[in-house]
C-alpha cells in the first residue's frame, strides 16, 4: 500500500476537523498526471476551506490547497513525461479535487501548465493563484483599451496576495499606482513595491455616493462590497475596474449610475476555469515582466506542518503578500 503525507479535511457529527495523517494513493481521485509536490501556496479560498468558514470544500475527505507546482512522477497524457515541473491553479483542486497540501497529487493534464522559462517552482507557487488572478486583472484592463496614460490605478486589498502582485504589475507597466490599504505599517512595503500614493482603505470601506469625484481611470479591486461599489463611484469616465476579490464581502450595493453616466465598465474576474492558451499567456508575462526582487519582498516561506494555523491568520487579515508552503 503507498501512502503519502497530506492535510486532510473531514466533516463529521461535531463540524469540520483538520489533520495531518498517511493519504492512501489507492484513495486518489481520477486524474491521468500524478505529481510530486514540491511547494504550494496560501490564497484567501485555502483560508476558508482550512477554517470551513464558507462551503469551498464540496468533496469528503478533502485534501485543501488550491494550487501547486512540482514534479510529473507518473503521466498518461502525451503532453507531460516524468520529471517535467509543471505548475496548478484553480480547476476545483482543494475544492471538488483532492488538492495541494500534500506529497503527492493527481489531476488531469489538461488542468496543467509547464513551469514558465524563468522561474523556479518557489516562485511559481510565490505568485501562485493570487498572482496569476492579478495578471489576468492587468490583461482584462488592457484588453479594455486601458493604459497610464487614462490616469492612475487603485488597488485595493493592497498588502494581499492579489494586491501586492498587482501593485508591482501595474507599476512595472507604467501605472502611476494608488494602494488601498487598512495596514498604516505597510506604507513603506507597499512603495517598495511601486505603489506612488497609499490611502486608508476606510476612506472605501464605509457607504457612500453613487457617483463621487473622479479619482483613477482603472482598478483592481480584490475586496468587493461596499468598496466595490466606492471604487466605482471614483472610477473616471471610461475607465474600468477589474473585480476579483471578496475581502469585505460578497455583496454589492451600487446603482447603475457609474454605468450609464460615466461609461464605467466592470470587468469580472475568474481565475479557477480560465482557459489554456489565456492561462499560458498570463504565466508567460508574469515570468517576463514581474520583478523578482519585488516577489521576493513579498513573500514568506512556510513549511507543510506550518498549514493548520494559516487559514485563520489569512482570513483575519494578517498575512502580508504572499506565502509558499514548501513540501519538498
Ligand atoms: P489576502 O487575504 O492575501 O488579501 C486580501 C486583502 O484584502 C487583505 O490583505 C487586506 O488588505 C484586505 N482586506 C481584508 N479584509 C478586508 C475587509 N474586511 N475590508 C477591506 N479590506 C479587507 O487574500 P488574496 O490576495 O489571496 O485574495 C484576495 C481576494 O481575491 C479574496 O477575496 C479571494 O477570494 C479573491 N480571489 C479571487 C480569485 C478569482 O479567481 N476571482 C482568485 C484569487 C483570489 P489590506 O490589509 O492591505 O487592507
């Protein structure tokens, strides 16, 4: 029988356990690829399905994390052999598919991307899903017709994992950046990553007109709620704001007035399903145009036994940037 190590959600009579226990390989879901894990990351969605604060997890027993990089072992897919260091995100793994805070996991491969030229596996899984969901809210901007020269770009959630990439994104690409955050001691943080201004993300947080003075042209908003609907009150004529986030919450209480008075457009944001060759090219720009000084600033290496304590750590806000989980 061979087993691996690996975090294990259970739901029983007494609510949702963690633990730390053998995994059984003869208990592995469908999948054609088996991978050697070498490193995983933390987002806000390991945070909840760590914790069982919000149904994430929808499969018992379920290993979390949403995403991995590491080494091919096993493959039955033409497009991958052993020994290829391939990277995971989103999908449903650590969701509905056995996922990532473990030795060992098996997924399809067509859900695989190979490791970009120009990063390792630990830099891979230090942009992780939080990265990669910051670039594909960078290209939906572009793709908007967007550009510095339409005028600054908020962030908000900016010492998160999405902010903190998309702060050092946005100012690579020449976006005079503005960094939301409730974090005062992050200022100095937050600058080294490019941001140009930091406000106090309780000048968002609180209700407030449905259209208020004009303030950037884009934005990558990672919180949601009440601070969506403020971002896009401050969203300057045909401008554009990248929603990816629920940070404060799920809801939205906006009018239509940024809509139709200022040609505001919202642009949805979804990392998990995004197809290859969109995937492929996000991870191509983050290896080629994300600064790895600046990634290295903000990210924390952890170990896999490390796991159990961060969801609530995340979840309550006290994460800064980016954590790597390393496994091998
Ligand atoms: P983090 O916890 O690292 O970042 C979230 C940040 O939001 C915090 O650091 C904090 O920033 C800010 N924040 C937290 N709570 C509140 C609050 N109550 N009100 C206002 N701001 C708050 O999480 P991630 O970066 O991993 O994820 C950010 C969001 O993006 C999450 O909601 C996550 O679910 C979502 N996401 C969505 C994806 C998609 O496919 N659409 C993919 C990846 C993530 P600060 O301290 O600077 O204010």
């Amino acid at each position: 029988m061979a087993t691996f190590k690996a975090w294990v959600v259970e739901k029983g009579a007494g609510g949702q356990s963690l633990t730390f226990r053998d995994f059984d390989e003869a208990d592995f879901m469908d999948g054609d690829v088996t991978v050697r894990v070498t490193h995983s990351g933390l987002n806000y969605k390991d945070g909840l399905a760590l914790t069982g604060r919000s149904p994430v997890v929808r499969r018992w027993p379920m290993i979390p994390g949403i995403d991995f990089a590491g080494v091919v072992e096993t493959s039955d897919d033409p497009a991958y052999r052993p020994g290829d260091t391939v990277v995971l995100t989103g999908w449903g793994v650590g969701e509905t598919h056995l996922g990532a805070y473990a030795e060992k996991a098996r997924v399809n491969g067509a859900w695989l991307v190979p490791l970009p030229a120009g990063l390792s596996a630990e830099q891979a899984m230090a942009i992780g899903t939080a990265g990669y969901t910051a670039m594909l809210s960078l290209m939906a901007l572009e793709a908007h017709g967007l550009t510095p020269e339409h005028g600054p770009a908020l962030v908000t959630g900016a010492s998160g994992g999405v902010g903190s990439v998309a702060v050092a994104l946005l100012a690579r690409a020449g976006w005079h950046v503005i960094a939301s955050t409730g974090r005062d001691a992050e200022a100095d943080y937050l600058r080294g990553l490019g941001a140009a201004e930091i406000i106090d993300r309780a000048e968002l947080s609180v209700p407030g007109k449905p259209l208020a003075k004009e303030r950037w042209a884009a934005a990558v908003d990672a919180v949601g709620s009440t601070t969506l609907a403020n971002v896009l009150a401050s969203t300057r004529a045909d401008g554009a704001v990248a929603a990816c986030g629920l940070a404060q919450g799920m809801d939205l209480p906006t009018s239509v007035a940024p809509f139709i008075l200022r040609g505001v457009a919202l642009l949805g944001i979804n990392s998990v399903t995004t197809p290859q060759p969109k995937r492929r090219e996000a991870w191509a720009r983050l290896a080629a145009e994300l600064d790895l000084d600046k990634l290295a600033a903000m990210t924390t290496r952890v170990g896999l036994q490390d796991v159990d304590r961060l969801g609530e750590e995340i979840l309550s806000g006290k994460v800064r940037g980016r954590t790597v989980v390393t496994i091998a």
